[in-house]
C-alpha cells in the first residue's frame, strides 16, 4: 500500500478537476470549509458530516504523569482534544478497500 498525504491544494485541486470551478475559487471554497470546522471546534462545538465522521472536542482533566528517562512524576496540565470517530459508511468503504487490494 502506497502511503500518501494529501494537502490543501489536493484538495483544492480535486474541486477544480470534479466541480469545475476555477482554481482560485475552488482554493476559497476549501478554505472557508476548514475554517468553518475549526471555528466551530475551537467554540466546542461537535462537527458531524455525514457518511464521513464526527470531530468532537473533549476535555481532559489534570493527571499525573510520569517522565519515561528519570520516573519522575510530573503533572499533565489540564486540556482540551479534538478526537475523530469515523462513520460506520467510512470504515466498511476503508475495509472494502483493503479486500479489494489484497484479492
């Protein structure tokens, strides 16, 4: 299996060849969707697109923690995570794909 990342402007570009919008709106349009998720993120709010997946932000309280080298105990302040769960569409269409690859 080829490891790949896809950025930005593989984003914008795949709106550019599948929509056909030019390149610098198809650049705004993704733009204004990631900014949209992270506002509503950092606000606490829960992202759910459909046949895709939930991004939800949850709060982790103050634990302690231990430095691996020395195992001297050391206090994890308190924070916020933003977690990811894949829809059940998402995960059979990941599952499928890996059968398919290995047949």
């Amino acid at each position: 299996m080829v490891s790949r990342t896809i950025t930005r402007a593989d984003l914008c570009e795949a709106v550019y060849q599948k929509v056909g919008l030019s390149r610098t709106e198809s650049s705004e349009l993704v733009e204004r969707v990631l900014s949209e998720i992270s506002d509503c993120l950092v606000t606490g709010e829960s992202v759910k697109l459909s046949s895709f997946g939930s991004f939800v932000v949850r709060s982790k309280g103050e634990r302690i923690g231990r430095n691996p080298k020395t195992g001297e105990e050391v206090p994890i302040s308190p924070r916020r995570v933003m977690v990811f769960k894949p829809s059940n569409v998402l995960k059979q269409s990941i599952n499928e794909a890996l059968t398919d690859q290995s047949s």
